[in-house]
C-alpha cells in the first residue's frame, strides 16, 4: 500500500479480523496476487501462501517470485498480526 493513493494495494486489513477460513485464505491470496500482477511489472509470480499461526493470532505471507531477466527464485516473507 501506499500514503495517498488508496487504489494501490491489497484489501488483506479488511479480511484480518474475519473468523480465519480456507475461503478467507483465498481472498487473501487472491487479492495479494491480483495486486502484484497489476502494480509490479518487473516480477513474474510464482506462488503466494500465507500460513495461519493459531497460537499467536499472526499470519505469515510468503511470496515467491523472480525477477523478468532472471531465473533465481525470491521469497519475501512477511508477519502480518491482527491488532485489536
């Protein structure tokens, strides 16, 4: 996301505080995916997963990736906590 243009981004913070479901991991996904592919030209995706960690209420997303001109895959992982 960024400061002031709202119509970058995902909508992930609005999915955060519905009950954790194999429908609501799709969305997620989905809308992580649809965001990438729309707004970052310079990557070819390979797979987003995002991992629920019962314990602590956290998602972990990972997104993996490669750069156009390359064929070494990146994985960027990122914790993601549902704040009250």
């Amino acid at each position: 996301e960024r400061s002031f243009h709202p119509e970058i981004g995902t909508q992930v913070h609005y999915l955060l505080f519905e009950n954790f479901s194999s429908a609501v991991k799709l969305a997620m996904e989905r809308t992580i995916i649809d965001s990438i592919e729309k707004y970052e030209p310079r990557v070819r995706l390979i797979d987003v997963q995002i991992e629920e960690s019962v314990d602590t209420n956290d998602l972990i997303v990972n997104i993996i990736f490669t750069l156009k001109n390359t064929s070494n895959p990146v994985t960027i992982s990122t914790l993601i906590s549902r704040v009250r």
